[in-house]
C-alpha cells in the first residue's frame, strides 16, 4: 500500500500497488505491469535509490542459480514474473 516501515525514506512515496486498478478505469492493467517489470520504468520514482529491473534479475538469477541455457533462463523468468503480475492483480481493492 506504499506504507509500510521504510516508505517515509523515499523522497517519493511509493505507489500503493493495490490500487493500480482503481487508478486504470476499474481494469487492472496486465500487460502494462508486466512490462514494466520486465523492462523497469522510464523515470526514477526514488530519488537516488533505483528500482531493480526484475526481468534482469529473474534471468541472471536462473542462470546463475540453476545451471540452465538462455533459453530456459528465460522461461523461468517469465513465469516468475507472470507469478508476480498475477500476485498484484489478486491484491487489487
């Protein structure tokens, strides 16, 4: 809810992440927070503090972690992902 312990940190709050539905015409917006995992956003919402761009993440993560090729780097990551947009879209109010 962008609330939480450390949010009074930030030099912008953070987002309430329950809301993204409301905030989108009463329509949760899939394909838009996926990408925006995958690719991270445009603008730095926290100062100095950066955002991880999880898709990165993800795949070095599997690749690293579980010995696998590229290619089912890949797919672990985009079902990790998946996961989490999925997550989100779960929590919206």
């Amino acid at each position: 809810m962008g609330t939480g312990d450390i949010a009074e940190l930030f030099k912008v709050r953070p987002s309430d992440l329950t809301k993204l539905a409301k905030n989108n015409g009463d329509k949760f917006p899939f394909s838009e927070v996926y990408h925006t995992i995958v690719e991270g956003m445009q603008e730095r919402g926290h100062g100095e503090n950066k955002m991880p761009i999880w898709g990165d993440y993800f795949m070095a993560d599997a690749l690293q972690d579980r010995g696998v090729s590229p290619g089912e780097a890949m797919e672990i990551a985009a079902g990790r992902i998946l996961s989490l947009v999925y997550y989100l879209e779960s929590i919206q109010q």
